[in-house]
C-alpha cells in the first residue's frame, strides 16, 4: 500500500494553521437569533415555582423555551435518561448540567438579561455525591422511577478458583485506588447555529464526535423523521470523548425549528465545564497473590465508578475498565465486580482511554506492589505473566497468534535503560 511507511500530509493541515478553517462559533447566518441557557443553581432539587413572563417580555427576546415546548423531552447516547429541557413546576434538577429553560433574543447580551428574570424557586432534595454515599443501603435515589438501587450497571468475572489462588500465594497485596474526574479542556467551548432550509429540513452546524448519533437524538427528541435533521461538522476544536454525548444540538434544532429563524448559541468555558461530562471518579479495592518465583496465582478486584446523574456512555466505559483492571497478563484465577453508579454529581462519560486508564492504574500499581513484597525487579515480574499466543484470559478468551505485548514490553523496558 502506498500509505505504509509514508509521511502524508493531512489534507486540511494548511487550512487549520494558517485560521481558514471555519470552527461552529465563526459560523454565521442572516438574521440569526442569539440563545442562552438557564442553568440550575442547585444539584438535586425539585422545581415549585416557573414563571417566564417578564423574561418574554424583555427587550430583544423573541422567546422562552421550556419543557413544554420539547415533543419527546428525554434524550440519551446509551439509553433516554436525561430531560432537553427541565423546566416546569415539578421539573427534576438531578445535577449541575440540567438544562432548566432557553431564552432566545436578538442579541447575545439580551438573551443574557432575560435569563435573570426567569422566576424559578426550588425545593432541595438529598442528594448523593461520591460513590460511597451512592451504594448506602438509605442512599437518596437520583433516579426512583429505574428501581430501589443507584446502581446503573454492574459486571462480574469468575475465572477459576479464586480462593485455591490465594492458598497458593506467597505475598498478597491488598490495596485501595482512586481516581477524580477530569475535565477534556478542549480549546474550543461549545458552539453551533441551525436554521430550517429552503427544503424544510433542519440543519444543525456544530463540532462533534457522533453524526448519525446527535442526528438521531434531535430527531427523537423533537418527534421528526431522521431525514428532516441534517447534521453538519465544520472544524472541531478538540474532542477526546467529551464531544460523543449532546450539548448544543438538540436546543438548536428545537429553537430553530420552533421559531423558524436561525439560532446561533456560543458556551462559555464555565459552561463548557458544567455542560459536559467528565472522565469518571472510581474506587477500587485490590487483592492480589504471586508465588516466591513470580507467578500471579489471584487477582480479586472489586471496583465502583460514578456515572454521575445520567448514564451517558459510563455503561460501556464500565466494560473496558472490568477487563483493563486485570492488565495485559495471565491469571488463573481472577475475580472481577465492577459497577457504575448514578450521583448527583455532573454526568461522566467517555475520555481517552474509555475507562482503560482507570483498570490499568490498578493492575499496573498491583504488579509494583507485587515485585515490592517479592523482592524482584518489576519488569522481569511483568515478563513473567504478560500475556502470550495461547493465553488465555479471566473471560476465557484464548489469545490469537501475533500476541506482541511480551515483546513490546521488552523492547520499551530496554530502551529505558533495562537489563
């Protein structure tokens, strides 16, 4: 193939360096309308009081979208758990990214003002906000109408004899791991216009990772066939996953099509930050055992991830990190209970990685631990148990032929100075 060991130039390289290419906040539309978000000023709260008519009647403000203005108000990568919009007397606030209502007016500064005279009063309700408090046998639940439990999903791995492994152990390490949040911090904040074409379909201008997915969530959402919404990338300021599930895109469609003129809306980097989700918090309780000559006999690992208020991808996340926790090597006898649950916290979801990062902090600071009580060098330990053609892994998968990581492990640890 031409392409193998060839240096291609990126086709839209110069464009990008030399600012010709057009990203969703440089894009503008004759007569476009300007929209900004409500956003909820508690993380768990019952909504008893919505009024919107001095807010309609500012300056400048053409209208106020709320919940009632939604056809379907529910969207959602993985399932539909998440209202567009949540506000209503009765309306739900389950974390910082709800969106409450849109103002939408002739200026960016006019939509701002309004926003201020949107009477909303909210009744706090208990909320939970680390994993911990989320599996409390009395947790609050964020979502009561999906069962008695916060957990959204869990995994399991039995793969041999978990307790025969440990009497054959000559050290077990015991340890917890956590990880935080992170945010993409992405260069470009959220952005995008939408118009209704001269032939009826709705076309959404924004940066994004999914086009057929956004197209069919604004389809659903607003109750058209997926044929009337045309989805359209222009340059994307960044993503790494934090672009996968909605921001923008469906308040566009739905302001757009509702008042049949083009909405243009522009985030700023503190909403950017409170709008989107972020890699996911996880805690993990790791026990590990090795014979004196290096062997891993047993992995036990019990590890939660906060999914935050809404699924989004965190249950495929969840799959990664359940295989990633044991790490690249062969174990006969492998526990695994993994699970993600809801918080009142804002929504995670996917990030480099997709829960790898996670898993192998786990197996990789297990192993460190391992060679410490062994007295034995860290990579020879790795070398030990890496997995090879024929291995078979805690889900009973056998490796294929070409199974590099041995190799590539020795190769890396070599030209960092290993011998």
């Amino acid at each position: 193939m031409r392409a193998v060991g060839s240096s291609i130039p990126r086709f839209d390289a110069r464009d990008k360096v030399t600012g010709r290419t057009p990203y969703p906040a440089d894009i503008n539309l004759p007569g476009q309308l300007h929209m900004k978000v409500l956003w909820p000023t508690l993380p768990h709260a019952r909504i008893t009081r919505f009024d919107t008519t001095a807010a309609e009647r500012a300056p400048g403000v053409v209208a106020v979208l709320t919940a009632k203005d939604v056809p379907v108000n529910e969207y959602g990568l993985i399932m539909p758990d998440q209202e567009v919009l949540v506000g209503r007397v009765g309306g739900v606030v389950r974390c910082l990214l709800d969106q409450v209502a849109l103002v939408v007016a002739e200026s960016e500064a006019q939509a701002q003002a309004a926003l201020d005279l949107i009477d909303v009063t909210y009744e706090e309700l208990p909320g939970v906000f680390s994993i911990e408090e989320a599996l409390a046998p009395d947790a609050p639940l964020v979502h009561p109408e999906r069962g008695d439990s916060n957990v959204l999903l869990s995994y399991r791995i039995r793969h041999g004899d978990i307790e025969a492994g440990f009497e054959q152990a000559d050290v077990i390490v015991e340890h917890t791991y956590t990880t935080s949040p992170q945010e993409h911090a992405y260069l470009q904040p959220e952005a995008g216009v939408a118009h209704v074409r001269a032939d009826g379909k709705i076309e959404v201008i924004v940066a994004g990772q999914w086009v057929h997915e956004d197209r069919a969530q604004i389809a659903h959402a607003l109750n058209l066939p997926a044929e009337q919404i045309v989805v359209r990338y222009v340059g994307v300021g960044g993503a790494f996953g934090g672009r996968e599930d909605m921001s923008v895109q469906i308040i566009l469609a739905l302001a757009a099509w509702k008042l049949q003129r083009p909405v243009k809306i522009q985030w700023t980097r503190g909403e950017s930050i409170r709008g989107h989700h972020k890699r996911h918090a996880s805690v993990a309780r790791a026990r590990w055992g090795a014979t004196r000559d290096g062997r891993v006999v047993a992995a036990q690992v019990d590890v939660s991830t906060d999914a935050g208020a809404y699924a989004y991808t965190s249950t495929k996340v969840l799959g990664n990190l359940t295989l990633a926790c044991l790490g690249p090597y062969e174990i006969p006898n492998a526990w695994v209970d993994a699970r993600t649950v809801y918080t009142n916290n804002l929504a995670s979801g996917a990030f480099r990685g997709f829960g790898s990062p996670q898993g192998h902090w786990i197996a990789e600071m297990q192993m460190n631990h391992l060679a410490e009580a062994l007295g034995m060098d860290p990579v020879e330990l790795r070398m030990r148990n890496i997995l090879r053609e024929g291995s078979v892994i805690a889900t009973g998968s056998g490796m294929p032929a070409g199974v590099s990581a041995g190799p590539g492990l020795e190769a890396c640890a070599r030209a960092a100075g290993w011998e």
